[in-house]
C-alpha cells in the first residue's frame, strides 16, 4: 500500500501558496526512477506562472508514505514545501516555509488554470496574416544562422486587407529573450497590440528575439546595439514589399530605447512610438527603479530612499569599471537595504546564508554582462535630439520600471533641443509598466491582472498613428 501511495504521487500538481496579499499559484510536477534497491529518487520541477517561473528544479524531494516533502533549488530563504496526500491521494497540503515566513499550500491533481486574458486575439481575423523571414547580416533563404554573421528572424505579419500601401510598424521587444508576442506572465502585449493596429488599418511586424523561439542568431552577449542592427533589418524588409507605405518603429521598454537608436540614423523610419522608453542614463534609471519598487511593495520613503541610494553607489561604480570584488561589495549594501526595507532579516541557518551568498553572486555575474554594461552607460538623449519624424511617447503613471516623472520630463527637453515639430509627450492615468490598469505599479499585479493593455493605450497609439499615415498611401516610398 505505502508502495502504491508513493507512486500515485506522481505526475503534476497544481494549487497555491497563501502568501501575504496575494495567493501565488503554482504547478508542480514529481518524478520516480525506478532504482535498485527498490526505493527509487525522486525529482521535479516547478512553475510558478506569477513569476516567470517555468521548469525550475525542485530538490530534496522526498516521499514516505502520506508525506511530501520538496524544496525550491538555489532560492535565497530555503524555501521547503511539506505536506501530506490526503486519504483519496487527490490533493496534498501543509506548510511552505521560507527564512522567516511560514505559510500554507495546497496542491490538486492536474494542470494550473490558465488565466484569463480576456484581450488574446482569437480567428477568424478581419486582416491577412502570414508569416516571415527577415535576413540579418549574410542570411539567405538558404542559411539558417550556422554562418557567425548572419541569421534569420522570424516574425509573424499582420496586414489589412487590401493592395495598399498601407502604413506599417514594427514592434520591438523589452529587456530580456523574448518571442514575437512579448510574452510574460500569461500576457501577450505585442499580439494585443498588432491586432489592435491592424484593425485599423496598419500593417504590422512582429518577431522573435535573435536566439529566441524560432529566430537564428546568438541571445547570449548581446546588446542593444545589437537588438537594434535587427530592427534595421527589418526596416529593410518591409521597405522592400510592395503593400508597404511609410514604415515606423514601435518600441517597448528596452524597445523604446532600441527605436530611437534605430531612427537617428535611418531616413527609411517615418514614425517613432516609444511605449515606456529609457530617456535617461540607464544608472540613473535603475537607481530610481529600485527606489519605486520598494515603494510598491510596502517600503517607508526613508527605506526605499536608501536602497536607491545604495543601487546609485553600485550602478555608478559599475559605470566607472570597479573590480568585481567591489561589486559584490556594493551588491550587498544594496540587498541588505532591500531587506531591510522590506522587514526582512539576514538568515541565520547556514544553508540559508549559502544559498543568499549564490543568489549575490549570480546578481554579480549579470551585473558583468555585456548587455549590463551596455545599458548603465547608454545615455539615450543624443539619439532622441537627433530624430526628425514624429514621435509619440507614452508611459503608465504607475510605470515603477521606467518612472513617467524622470524620463518623459527628458524626452520633451530632447525634443526642444532639436526642434522637432511633431511630438506627442503623455502620461496614461492609471497605467503601469504593461499599459494595465491597476490601482498601483507593484510588478506582482502584471500576472494577476486580466487586462493585457487597456484601450487607452492601445487607442492612444493607433489614433495617432492614423491620424499622421492613413491617407499617406505610398507616402515614404
């Protein structure tokens, strides 16, 4: 019978962790290999949708009779889930532990619920959709990305129906490896946005990040610069298609920052849309980015003035090539701060404090990254001087990655500077960084939230787009 128990553990559960202001939904999946002895090992993994989790390694998993018990491998605090299968072997329940914090989880035979996104575009479409490959480099038809200096994207286009030309806009990504859709947390912002345009009579295209999904090239040690000789491809592409007029670049985020990079020096881009883009030194960025998540999360003004203090001290020391003994150094003044803002105490058990000391030194390792380096010295303004076409920039006033009150101010004196004539500068009332609607930026409302991009965003960005290319047929060309 204890046999039997052990292996109907097996397969996927899902459920959710009662943590505080939320439940955090989680799915895990458990393992036997059959061994020897007749015991076995058992193995699993974890996802946890909320948090961008997906396949991460579970340790210490152990089955005895009703009990079961796991772990979350190299997570700071230790975190241990143990519990018992009920009498019916359909769920398994009990306590989630992590540092100081204990709380209850429950789990059910069976998949997680997918959540609900109620936006996601589903067929039939009133548009034409196909789908590309966009040559970077030396790519052809005939190469995949096994040459060094070229590669293929691909990309999925939607257009009107129609000869056209029609205005059109490439979409490009945040920070991060990402597909097509910009996919996170359940939420598919670009294949929301597409739609959205396309139905008004824009054709759009989006693709996947070099390295990522079905795109050729390398992610790995790339950096905007990089991200943006891939947008510069695909502003060939498009130019070279017959149904295509005037041809734009709408960026999200790091996208926003890649865009302008991408239409200071290219007369082929008619429009920018910078969709919560960086307009200031990214060291100035990060530091105040630090500052207003400690604020989302429950911080006193003090405390997260500190940790911004403490993020400042590091990302500029960066900035200025310190050794990497001082970034780890700085790195943890700034978690100490981090911790502290939040009401969180430096563990005491040794496990706990060699798992911290791993998660600090991987921060590190990131911290030395090309695309790191790259971004703390990036100062956006000379590039957003130099552009000439129209540009609308929006950012949610919620927005705690990229603050609306620091770089929209900046985009405006860019824009004096240069003397650009057309120039849209709004702040989206109600809107985080996703272009949500929250009642407030804290990041754990992106996967909670049904809403992918609310209709003022979306409405903001189509309106102007039209307004400017939709009688422009040819326009451009």
């Amino acid at each position: 019978p204890a046999e039997n128990q052990a292996l109907s553990v097996a397969g996927r559960w899902s459920g959710q962790i009662d943590t505080p202001g939320m439940a955090l939904k989680i799915s895990v999946v458990l393992a036997r290999e059959a061994a020897a002895d007749g015991e076995g090992v058992w193995s699993g993994t974890i996802d946890i949708p909320q948090q961008g989790v997906k396949g991460a390694a579970l340790g210490n998993v152990t089955v005895k009779g009703d009990g079961v018990g796991f772990a979350i491998a190299k997570i700071p605090g230790d975190p241990t889930f143990d519990g018992e299968v009920d009498a019916d072997g359909r769920s398994i329940s009990g306590n989630f532990v992590q540092g100081q914090y204990k709380t209850t989880f429950s789990l059910k035979r069976g998949e997680l619920e997918a959540a609900r996104r109620p936006q996601d575009p589903q067929p039939p479409f009133p548009y034409l959709v196909e789908q590309a490959s966009i040559p970077v480099g030396t790519a052809t038809a005939r190469n995949d990305g096994a040459e060094p200096n070229g590669f293929l994207l691909a990309g999925t286009i939607t257009r009107p129906k129609g000869e056209g030309p029609f205005p059109a806009a490439i979409l490009i990504t945040g920070s991060g490896p990402q597909n097509r859709d910009e996919e996170l947390l359940g939420h598919r912002p670009f294949a929301v946005l597409a739609d959205h345009l396309t139905r008004a009579g824009v054709l759009v295209l989006r693709y996947d990040d070099r390295g990522t999904a079905e795109s050729g090239g390398v992610y790995a040690g790339s950096t905007m610069r990089d991200f943006a000789i891939d947008a510069e491809a695909c502003v060939r592409y498009l130019r070279g298609r017959a149904d295509v007029g005037p041809v734009g670049l709408i960026g999200h985020s790091e996208g926003g920052r890649v865009a302008p990079m991408v239409a200071a020096r290219s007369a082929d881009v008619k429009f920018v849309v910078l969709l919560a883009g960086p307009a200031v030194p990214g060291h100035e960025l990060l530091a105040r980015q630090n500052e207003l998540i400690m604020l989302s999360s429950g911080a006193t003004a003090e405390a997260a003035a500190r940790v911004r203090l403490a993020a400042s001290e590091l990302f500029v020391a960066m900035n200025d090539d310190c050794s990497r003994e001082r970034a780890s150094e700085l790195m943890r003044v700034l978690v100490t701060a981090q911790m502290d803002a939040t009401g969180q105490s430096i563990p005491e058990d040794e496990s706990q404090k060699a798992a911290m000391e791993e998660g600090l030194t991987q921060q590190v390792e990131q911290l030395c990254s090309a695309w790191f380096k790259d971004f703390l010295r990036d100062d956006p303004v000379p590039d957003l001087t130099a552009l000439r076409c129209p540009v609308l920039a929006l950012n949610g006033e919620l927005d705690v990655q990229v603050d609306p009150k620091q770089n929209l101010p900046a985009v405006r004196a860019a824009m004096e500077t240069s003397g650009n004539p057309d120039v849209t500068v709004r702040e989206l009332p109600g809107l985080n960084h996703l272009f949500q609607l929250v009642p407030n930026g804290s990041i754990a409302l992106y996967a909670t939230t049904p809403e992918t991009m609310n209709p003022t965003a979306l409405n903001a960005v189509s309106d102007w787009i039209v307004a400017r290319f939709a009688g422009a047929a040819g326009a451009g060309r």
